[in-house]
C-alpha cells in the first residue's frame, strides 16, 4: 500500500514538472506575449494567459483522470503539487530573466512578457505569482472534475464558449449583420468591450451556454415516438433549403472581411477533397500536391493574362485547358511514381513538387512563366454581363465549384472505383488478387486528385488576379494534408470540417499567423498520436485504424515486413 | 530469359525507360557540348570537385541518421531535417559569446570542440524527445501515421526554434585560424573545405566503427534483422532504438557545425532542403546501409557541384546554378524508380518500398 502512495505522489511531481517545463516552452516561444494584448475578460485575463495555463489543466486533468478511485485529499494534493510544481518553475524563469537578459539568445524573454506572468506585482513578491495562478488553475481543474458529469460538460463548454468569443470579438463585431441598430447596442454596451468581452458580458455568456447546454443534454430522445417517412423527408428538405439560403447569403451577411476568408477556405475545401481522394481513398501519401495547383494557376496565367500577350484568352476559354493540364501533370507524374509505395511514395512526390517549384522560379523559363514576379493581372471570369471581380462574387464561383467537385467525390467514393481505392489502402497484395488493375485504379486517384487541384488553382489565380512562384510552396502541401487528417482521411464532410479549422479559423486571428504552423505541427503530431481517424471520422477507416486494438497484442504477425528486412543496417 | 522479359514487361515500364533513356540522352549530350566549348580550366573543375566532397561530407553525416533510424524503425524520420537545424542553431549562441571574450580566435581548437559538443547534445536532446513523445506510441502504427507524426514533428520543431531563437539569420563568426587558402600548385583550395572535407570522413570511419565493430552497433544490427528475435536474444530492443536515434542526433549535430563553417548562416529553416537532400543520399547510397550513407551523400555532393556546369550549361540552359536543388530532387526521383533499393542496398523495394 506504502509503494503505491508513493508511487502517486511520484507520478503527480513528474506531471508537475512536465507541465512546468511545456510552461516554459510556451512562454519562449513567444506566445504568451503574442496573445498578452487580446484579452478575454476585459482588464482581467488574456489569451496569453490562458495559454500559459492550459499545460497545467491538461497535465491536472490528465493525472485526475488516471487516478479516479483515489479519496478526494488525495486528489487535492495531486492537483495542488502540478500547480506548485509548474509555477515554481515559471517563477525560476522569471527570476532568472529578471537578473541575466535573455534576450540576446531567447528573443521572447522580455520584461513585458515577465510582467505579464507577475502580473504587474514587482519582483520580489512577484515570483510567488505564477505559483499562486498555477495552483489556482490545477485547483480548479480539480474542481471542475469533481462535478458529476452531465454539469460538467456543460460548464466545460460554457468556459470554451467563454474564451472563443472573448478570443473573438473584433472578428464578431465587423460582421455586417451585427452592425444592424438594436444588436450593435446590446452587443457593444453590454456584452462586448473595447477588448475582450466585459466581466458581465463573460458572465452571461458562461450562463447562457451552461444553462443550454445542460437542458440540451437532459432531452433524451422518446424511442416510443416514430417520424412518419414523409416528416422526416419534409424536415430534409426545410433543412437543405434553410442551408442554402445561408450558404447564398453568407458573403452579404457577414461582409468583405469575411468574403476573403471563405474563398481562401473554399480553395482549401476543393483541394482537400481532391487530396482526399488520393489519400484519404487510395492510401498514397501525396506531398507535392501543390504541384498541381500550380500548373492549374500558371496555364491559367498565361493563356489569360493580357499582359503575358500570348493567348489572351477568357477564362472559360482557358479553364478546360487548364484543367486539362493538371489532370495530364497527374498522369504523367503519376505513371513513374505509383510503382513504389507508402513512405517512398510521399518523398518522391515531395521531389516533384520542389522540382515544380524551382523550375518555375528559373530564369530558364523566365520568358513563360515569368520567374520570380510571377504573372500578373489575370482577368476576372465574365458570366454575360456580370464581371466576377469581387471576392463576394468569386465565392459563388466556387460555391458551385465545390458543389460539383464534392458531389464527385460523393458519388466517386461507393462507386466501384472507390471500393477499389479502399481495398488498395488497406492491403495492395490482397487488392490485386482481387483482379483489381493498381496501376489503372491508382492513376485514376491520383489524375483526379490533380484535376481538383488543378480547378481549385484556377480559381485562386483569378482570385488573386495573379500567380507568385512564392506561394506554391511545400507548406501548402502540408497545409491540406492538415485539412484532411484534422478532418478525417477517407471522410468528406471532414475536409469541410478540417478547412474550416485550419483554415478558415487561422485566418480569423490576424494574431495568430506568426504560430499557425507551429500549431499545425502540434495539431498533426497530437491527432496521430490521440485520434488517428480525425474529427469527422469515415467509419471505415476508423476500423482499420484501431484494428490494433481489436485484436490483442502488436499485430506483427501480419507485418511481413519485419520478418524480411533485407535491407537491415550492414 | 528474354521470354520472361516479354512476360514482365508492361506498357508503363515502357513509358517509364523512355524517360529515363532521353533524360540519359540529354545528360550525355550537354557534357561533350560543355567539354567541346571548353567553359571552365581544369583548376575550376577541381575546385568544384572539392565543393562537390565538401558537401557530400555533411549530406552523409545527416543521411546516417536517416540510414540508422529506418534500419530499426522502418520509418522515415522526416523531422531529423530539424534534428539537424536545432544543435547549430543553439551552437551559434556559444560561438557568438565565446567571440565577444575573445575566447574562440585565441583558442579556436577548444572553442570549436565546445561548440561542436554543445551542437551534438542539443541535437541528441530533440532526438531523444522526438523518439520518447512521438514515435515510441507509434511503433505498431500503419507506416502512414507515423510519416505524417513525421512531418507534424517537424513543423513544430522549425516553428519552436523560430520561435525561439528569433526570426533573422545567425551568422557564425569565422575563425582566424580557418581563413585563407591552402595552395598545391595552381588550385588553391580553401582551409575550411578541406577541415570539413576531412572531419566528416573521418566521422563516418567512426560511426561505421560504432556499427560495425561494437557490441551495441551488433545489437543494433540484429534490432533491425528482426526485433523479435533480437528481444529474444536477451536485446532491450527500447534501448537500443534511442541509442540508434541519439547516434543519428549526434552525427546530425555535428554535420550542422560543419555545414555552419562552411555557410556561416543559420536559421530555422536551414534544415529543410539538406534534410531532403541526405535523404535522397540515403536513398541514393541504399538506405539503412551505413557505407551507402557515405557513398550516396559523395556522390549527391558531386553531382550537386559539378551538375549544372556540366550538363545543364551545355545544353544552353541560362543560369543553371538555379537548378542545382532540382539536380538532387530529380537523382532522387529516379532512383527510387528505377533502383529503388539504391546502389548498394539489397532488394527490398518489393516488400519495404
């Protein structure tokens, strides 16, 4: 009984120490202070804040979790010991910065940011700060979780609410809708400050959301009562309608600012779901998939750019041709590529991409494509008389642009051909003894991938009226392949979720674009690593991917590969 | 033997060989043409040579972390491009410090040692962290998972350093003592080429002693036979894999110093295309093979240095220096068509690739 005590208060110091240590990884990497101007609570908390607490209520709740049955002193200690133990740590910093300057190594060790953490309080009553917020934060967490459990999701998601429309408020308030007379009083007097939401404001929001939240819970569905086909069909219907009446007015509702951030994220949503055929469907890792969308953008750049002289086409003129380019640039990529497989597969077309890229900065082709400027002054596409020159109007274009690609997609993915892309995913051996053609099945994954991408390339030339070498880079590869895995690999309505989040969200926070890749990576890694088969999960993929756990033990049996390793280190 | 040819040969492979066939073509071609018109004197060609082994020194060092890790783990380690960045980028606060003292032109040797040692460690720490947060969860997982852990991996370590240590450029002092050009007849060649040059041959020897000649390198041959086996074999498999990584950490951090020397720049981001690039000598060389390591970062090196003014310029391609990076990214290519398994590694392309 002694060792197991021990042994948790030994595991509550490692946590503490962990979360301390995340603490600082956090406060150097510069987004404590980054976010130290945004506040939640007007006058009282930041963003930056929140951040630099959220390693302690992870770790808090992470170490309560995994000590359920344990009396209540027990967890207080626990909980008490990672808030002391992270805060201590902070404090050495503070203290440490405060004496030695940082800077000239750790650019981010400011004094602004150790005020920050201090709170204003000098120094040396200042360092008991951080240990008193800890404590505060892994206390609370505790609390929090000593709630029973429908409450407590409740209050969960009236403190996320909380913070996402506090995080939020100047995205909300450009809205146009908002600016209509009697919301844009209540909105700015009452709920809203000059940053932030203000403490009443917090406490109203935190109230509605709970209260909703643990009423909606509460309604059970009555499995007595049975909709009639037709009421169920009639509700569809009604639902589609009202979807796509807002779907027609979002760019008016919501104003120019918001116009940007969905066609950049509906050029995300085409990509994806054409990334997701190749990956998600078949299985082949594509990392130079921007390649695609840069033929698409450049064929349409030159053959319509008045000032490139060459064609001078429209671009409905140029739009089959362009298409018609990148899904040739996926076949004629896709034919050498698709003989290797897994890892390979994805270093290879990492390859290509680059060598897209570097071929189009050359000055060898400077005199087509322009070299490092780029090409400018692509005109808008014209529908009769309407010029679709603003970003409102371009979102209809690909509106129905998206439409059309995801019904594709839809009706691709139960199809023969997409069956057939599942079974290759899952095992190519058993896949071609079925009879079916891998070379054929995976070109077909791999053109129509470059098809999409080639449409959503079109789209973001005419939107920008321009193409730069210097946005068709790796990372744009790397951010719809985040689309998709956030999403869920295989799954449709998870791009739509995944551009949405990583996308459409990173955008809103013109804050946030210094860490967007960094909270990309940690986004990747953390959904491998906790939830594989993504937000919006395809059922299929998801029971392949927790085979593991189904059948007991490592599945090496049914790994060849480990028992043949010829190419072991010599 | 023909017949069987007939058998196995489809219509891609066709396609595939008469890319391959024509880009050989033109590779031959633009090299008479060059020779012909006599671009460059012979001096120019050795310096470039010597460029080309310079480069191929560090390729290989960093490539033996590729090499080693997917020995063992059979993965793709995409994120040592990031290994490699952080030790150097860490270091250069050292050598700035150890500069304003004086400290480092009165006493380069010793400097330069704590400078390499503080790169190694800093190197071998994400290593370990990598393997210790991210992989070990991951060693039953589907390959995909794993390349894609990868790549999040190093996102997040590139925007973490950036975040860190700051957006501009570090610049390494230079060393007095490294300064000049050593001069053998009419080529001069510069001292800090021919140190690298030297230092990472030498650091290969070392490392292939390591896995060759030790009892910990024969473990780690055996882990990558078989890790069943070898656990049976009384092997702590866990240990070894974080030897294997802490090894590639440290010839990582070491190739960084090096390459640090020779560019004196570093930043977040100069992991990225070297890292690509010792994976393509990896690959080149035969990957999980140490001496293929050596061989295919030399040869990528040469390639690199002598490519463009050898072939592309001769086929009256302007500026090809801007195509030098396309030159490894299209070797890489079409190894991993044509020979997938590299030049010196065994047949594994059917089972592994």
């Amino acid at each position: 009984m002694k060792t197991e005590t021990s042994s948790i208060w030994k595991n509550a110091i490692y946590s503490g120490l962990i979360s301390g240590l995340i603490c600082l990884l956090v406060m150097l990497v510069g987004l404590v202070e980054s976010f130290g101007e945004t506040y939640i609570i007007s006058g009282l908390i930041t963003l930056g804040d929140i951040i630099l607490l959220i390693p302690v209520v992870l770790m808090t709740f992470m170490s309560l979790r995994g000590s359920s049955n344990l009396p209540r002193s027990n967890l207080a200690g626990i909980s008490a010991i990672i808030g002391l133990i992270s805060g201590f740590i902070i404090s050495l910093l503070v203290i440490f910065g405060q004496t030695v300057d940082l800077r000239p190594m750790f650019v981010n060790a400011s004094p602004k940011l150790f005020e920050m953490v201090m709170r204003g309080v000098p120094l040396p009553l200042g360092a008991l700060v951080p240990l008193l917020t800890c404590s505060v934060a892994a206390l609370l967490t505790l609390g929090i979780h000593l709630i029973p459990a429908r409450p407590r999701a409740a209050v969960i998601q009236g403190l996320l609410w909380v913070v996402v429309l506090g995080t939020l408020r100047d995205q909300i308030l450009i809205i146009d809708l908002f600016k209509i007379q009697p919301f844009a009083i209540v909105l700015k007097r009452v709920v809203f400050a000059i940053s932030g939401l203000r403490p009443l404001g917090a406490v109203l929001v935190f109230a509605i959301v709970t209260g909703l939240m643990y009423y909606l819970s509460g309604r059970k569905k009555d499995p007595s009562v049975i909709k009639s086909p037709i009421v169920v069909k009639r509700n569809r219907i009604i639902l589609i309608i009202i979807l796509g009446a807002l779907l027609l007015s979002l760019p008016w509702l919501l104003g120019i600012f918001y116009s940007e951030i969905l066609d950049t994220t509906g050029l995300f949503i085409l990509m994806g779901l054409g990334l997701n055929i190749v990956v998600g469907f078949a299985g082949l890792l594509d990392l130079g998939y921007v390649a695609f969308y840069a033929i698409g953008a450049y064929t349409m750049g030159v053959l319509t750019s008045p000032g490139h002289g060459l064609f001078n086409l429209s671009f409905w003129q140029a739009l089959p041709i362009a298409l018609f380019a990148a899904w040739l640039a996926g076949i004629i990529l896709g034919l050498p590529v698709l003989r290797m497989r897994g890892d390979y597969l994805a270093i290879v077309t990492l390859g290509f991409g680059e060598i897209v890229r570097l071929l189009v900065l050359s000055d060898w082709l400077k005199d087509i494509l322009g070299g490092t400027q780029g090409i400018q002054s692509i005109p808008p596409p014209i529908i009769g008389a309407w010029k679709l020159n603003s970003l409102p109007l371009l979102y209809y274009l690909i509106l129905i642009s998206i439409i059309i690609v995801g019904f594709i997609a839809w009706r691709l993915k139960d199809s023969h051909l997409g069956r057939s892309w599942m079974a290759i995913r899952e095992d190519e051996d058993v896949a071609q003894a079925m009879g079916i053609n891998l070379v054929m099945t995976k070109l077909l994954a791999f053109s129509t991938g470059a098809l999409f991408a080639g449409l959503a390339g079109t789209l973001g030339a005419t939107k920008l009226t321009s193409v730069y070498p210097h946005s068709m880079t790796f990372i744009i590869s790397i951010n719809v392949l985040a689309v998709i895995i956030i999403g869920g690999m295989g799954s449709i309505p998870g791009v739509f979720v995944g551009a949405l989040v990583m996308v459409g969200l990173p955008n809103l926070l013109t804050e946030f674009q210094e860490y967007r890749y960094w909270f990309y990576g940690l986004a990747l890694v953390g959904m491998m690593l906790f939830r594989p088969e993504g937000l919006w999960p395809e059922a299929r993929r998801k029971l392949e991917l927790h085979e593991a756990e189904n059948n007991i033990g490592p599945p090496v049996s049914n790994e060849p590969s480990i028992n043949e390793t010829a190419g072991a280190v010599q | 033997m023909l017949k069987r040819w007939r058998q196995t040969l489809t219509w891609m492979d066709i396609v595939v060989w008469a890319i391959g066939i024509a880009i050989g073509i033109a590779i031959v071609i633009g090299t008479i043409r060059t020779w012909q018109a006599a671009l460059y004197t012979p001096e120019q060609w050795i310096n470039l040579t010597i460029d080309g082994l310079k480069l191929g020194g560090i390729y290989a060092l960093i490539a033996l972390g590729y090499t080693l890790v997917y020995g063992v783990l059979r993965m793709i380690n995409f994120a040592h491009s990031e290994v490699f960045m952080s030790g150097p980028f860490t270091a250069v606060f050292l050598a700035k410090y150890l500069d304003s003292i004086g400290f480092y032109n009165s006493y380069p040797l010793i400097s330069l040692f704590l400078i390499t040692v503080l790169s190694a460690g800093v190197s071998v720490t994400v290593a370990l962290l990598l393997e210790r947060v991210a992989y070990r969860r991951l060693r039953y997982a589907p390959r995909l998972v794993s390349l894609i852990t990868a790549i999040g991996a190093s996102f997040f370590l590139q925007y973490t350093f950036r975040g860190f240590y700051g957006t501009d450029p570090e610049t390494y002092p230079t060393v007095d003592a490294l300064k000049g050009f050593w001069t053998i007849g009419s080529v001069s060649i510069p001292k800090t080429d021919l140190v690298v040059i030297i230092a990472a041959f030498i650091l290969m020897l070392l490392l292939y002693m390591i896995v060759q000649r030790t009892k910990t390198g024969k473990a780690m041959r055996s882990v990558s036979e078989d890790k069943e086996v070898a656990a049976l074999m009384g092997i702590d498999v866990d240990r070894i894999i974080v030897f294997t990584f802490a090894l590639g950490g440290a010839s990582a951090g070491i190739a960084g110093v090096l390459y640090a020397l020779v560019y004196q720049q570093v930043n977040a981001f100069m992991g990225f295309i070297p890292g690509l690039k010792a994976f393509t000598a990896a690959v080149l060389g035969g990957i999980g093979n140490v001496v293929g390591a050596w061989l295919g970062g030399t040869l990528l090196g040469l390639f690199e240095s002598l490519g463009p003014n050898l072939f592309l310029q001769g086929l009256g391609i302007p500026a090809a220096n801007q195509l030098k990076d396309g030159i490894a990214f299209a070797i890489l290519v079409f190894i991993l068509i044509f020979r997938p398994t590299g030049l010196l590694g065994e047949r594994i392309s059917k089972t592994k690739a």
